[in-house]
C-alpha cells in the first residue's frame, strides 16, 4: 500500500506558508502604517508651523511683524531648504510679511473647507524640475485685520526622504524574517517531532502484535488525549479478534480430541475384518485420518504454546530422542537416521516436549524423501545453538522455499501427509524467539535448521 503524505512535512509546509503570508502580510501593514503616519505627522507639522507664526504677528508702529526666535524661522532662510511662509491679507491678497520659497497663490476655498487647522494645498514647485510643494493656508485675526498665513514645504524632497529610509529599513530589517521563520519552523518540529513521538511508539508496540503475541496492547496513557479514542478502539477490535481466535482454536483442539478415540475404535475393528486386502486398505485411510487429526491437535497447541521463563531444553536430548522415538519407522523404510551431537548438554530456553515435536516433524519429513539406503542427518551444534536436519532427497526449489511453511501447502497431492508438519515447526521457533529456515544441502537434499536465542 502506497503510503500517503508525511504528516510532519504537510504540517511544517502549511506553517511556512501561513508564517510567510503573516510576514509579508505584517511588513505591508507596516509600510502603509508608517507612509500613513509620516503623511500626517507632515501635515500636523505644517499646521502647527503656520498656528504658531499666526500667534506670533502682531502690529507694531504702523509694521507687522514676527515676534519669533531666530532658530525658529532659520530654515525658511537657508537657500538650501526650500522652505517657506507668507502673512497675506485676506481682503486684498497683498502678502504684509515673507520669507523662503514661493508660497504660491492663495488656494481656492470652499466654505465647507474652512475649519480651525485650515486647509492644505499643493501646487507645482518653480524650480524643482516637475517636483511638487505642500502648503498649509491659516485664516486668522490680528490687530482687528483679517489675516492669513501660507506655509510651505518640498512634497517630493520629503517623499524621496521617506522612501529611503523605508528602503533602508526593509533592507536593513527585512533579513530578520529569515532568522524568524527558521526559529518558528524549527520551534514547530520539534514541538510535532515530540507530540508524535508517542504515536510512534505504539506503532512499534502494534508491530509486535500477532499470532505469537495475541495477547500485546496499545498503551494509551502516553498519547495525545486527541488520539485515545482511536487507541481504545484498535484494543476493544483486538480483544474481540482474539477471543474469536481462540474461540476456533478451541474448537479445532476440541474436534481434533474428540476424533481420536472414534478413529481408534474405527481402527480395532478394521483390524479384524476377514478381508485381509480390504483392511489394509482401510487401515492405510484411517491412519492418514489420524495423522492429520494428530496434525490438527498439535497446531492447536503450538497456537497455545506458553514457555515459562525459567524452563529450559537440551537440544543434544531431543535429538537423541527423536533418532530413538523414529529408528524402527526409518529402519522398516529402508532408510537410516544419523545424530551428530556433542556429549555434554546444550541448554536452550524452551519446551522439551514442543522441540521434540518439531524435530519429529522435521525428521517424519526428510524420511518420505530421502531415497532408500540413505540417512536423515540431525545435527545438534552448540555455538550458537541450533539444530540441522538434512536429508538427500530432491532437495526444495527457491521459489517454493517459503510456501512450505504454510499450513495445507503440498508440492504433490498425491504423497501422504498433512501438509501442517512445518507449519507447527515454524510457529514452535516464533514461540521460542527463534526461527526456522531451509535451504540446500551440500550433496544435494534439502537442509532445515532450526535457530535459537543463545
């Protein structure tokens, strides 16, 4: 099954996104806020400017006049700053005191225009090459004389000013959205590494759940409160699956026991029919009935095999045993069996009795196909442990080296057996933290060996 997209990649994809909207988002939101508040701290600064110098006319000896310091009215007379201030009458228009740059026309105002801060205007600049000035235009009274005041600075000298130092600011500052976003990113999947850490970890338990380990649940107190629903579900769904598992291998111990004694009497009674031909007939069916009946009763109690763990096995003393147990089915073939073991014991952790089964398996197996006057081998070899049976018969082909262990699989139909003899070896290794495997025997034959934990 293809797996989908990474649920930390998707996560930190998305965040970098969202983070690089936010960022962009953020720094337009500055620029609009700094041009909007720089154009009204200009405006606010032309007003007070021209308040203050309506403040400060006054009437004196038949002469207007500016009673101002000096540094006050300093840049409207330095030719470098093209600043500039006008008193006018309102009636005539005629400008009673001036100073700096042309302040050009007195604008044309509306009454809805007029209000305590006056009105503000822009004109083109005389010698600025196509540049703009912004002007402020203050009505006022003084000395009883209806009055006004024009003050006036460059537009697009203080417009160039703030576009480089906003300029200079992105440039400047606009790096510390890297360092930022990199901060965020790296805070983010740690954060998601951790909080899915737990759901990794119950991955790993659920890789242990099996038929060896039927009975392995999910811990559901280290994950997410999110996630315990569904870890709580997968453990009611694996209580339910392993009740019906045992249920039917019950049932399959229950029928495979309560086969045997029928059989039997089946059996006693073939046994004294006066037909002698028919007999052996029927004797040769019912014993392949029992075998399998045997079979069936043996896989279910290698499903229920439990190893305590101070129980232990002598490999040297199975194989001994099994050569014993097998020695006059072997002889009555034609064949031998050969045990090739050190003298003193080979311990394993394991069920005697389950191994001793295995290896019967094992050796019933290479009997039907070595040929006659030929040997089954078991070799019992300490460092590490493990147990060999070698045969020399036809040997087992690469691609049916896998499907042998699989319960009813048989090359030939035809030949006798149950085809769960190496099933129940392979689950009686997984009981014992073992394994089985099969390969070819030098001399031809196949080659099973049986692995244990040292």
């Amino acid at each position: 099954m293809k797996a989908g997209p990474s649920l930390l990649h998707r996560i930190v994809l998305r965040l970098s996104l969202t983070t690089a909207a936010a960022i962009v988002c953020a720094y337009s939101w500055l620029w609009f806020e700094f041009q909007s508040s720089i154009s009204s701290l200009r405006e606010q600064s032309l007003i007070e400017s021209a308040r203050l110098l309506a403040e400060s006319v006054h009437h004196d000896e038949g002469q207007w006049r500016l009673a101002l310091p000096a540094h006050f009215l300093a840049p409207y007379r330095r030719a470098e700053q093209p600043y500039g201030y006008a008193i006018r009458d309102q009636v005539n228009g005629a400008i009673l005191l001036h100073e700096g740059a042309d302040v050009g026309s007195v604008p044309h105002l509306r009454p809805e225009d007029e209000d305590e801060d006056g009105v503000l205007y822009t004109f083109p600049a005389p010698d600025s090459g196509g540049g703009e000035m912004l002007g402020e235009y203050l009505a006022f009274t003084a000395a009883g004389h209806a009055l006004g005041v024009q003050v006036v600075r460059p537009l697009t000298r203080e417009s160039d000013l703030i576009d480089t130092v906003l300029l200079d600011f992105f440039e400047d500052g606009g790096w510390l959205a890297a360092p930022f976003l990199i901060a965020l990113l790296a805070v983010s999947i740690l954060t998601i590494r951790g909080t899915l850490k737990p759901l990794r970890d119950i991955s790993q338990q659920a890789e242990r759940i099996g038929p060896t380990a039927p009975g392995v649940r999910l811990c559901a107190t280290a994950v997410p409160h999110e996630v315990q629903p569904l870890v709580q579900a997968v453990n009611d769904a694996l209580d339910r699956l392993e009740e019906g598992y045992r249920v039917q291998r019950d049932f399959t111990a229950d029928a495979a026991h309560e086969l045997r004694t029928p059989l039997a009497v089946l059996i006693a009674h073939i046994d004294t029919l006066p037909d002698r031909q028919t007999a052996r007939e029927l004797r040769r069916d019912l014993d392949g009935m029992a075998h399998l009946v045997e079979q069936l009763l043996r896989v279910a109690r290698s499903e229920a095999l439990v190893i305590q763990p101070d129980e232990q096995a002598d490999l040297a003393e199975v194989a001994r045993g099994v050569a014993e147990y097998l020695a006059l089915v072997a002889i009555r073939a034609g064949r031998l069996i050969e045990v090739e073991a050190p003298d003193q014991p080979v311990k394993v952790w394991g069920q005697a009795d389950a191994l001793f089964h295995a290896v019967r398996n094992l050796v019933e197996n290479g009997l039907r196909h070595t040929p006659a006057g030929t040997a089954v081998v078991i070799t019992v070899e300490a460092t590490p442990p493990l147990i060999r049976v070698r045969d020399h018969g036809p040997g087992i082909p690469d691609e049916r080296k896998e499907l042998v262990f699989q319960r009813f699989w048989r090359a030939d139909r035809q030949m006798p057996g149950s085809g769960l003899g190496l099933a129940i070896v392979r689950r009686t290794m997984e009981a014992h933290g073992g394994q089985v495997r099969v390969q070819d025997a030098s001399g031809g034959g196949a080659e099973f060996c049986l692995h244990f934990v040292p």
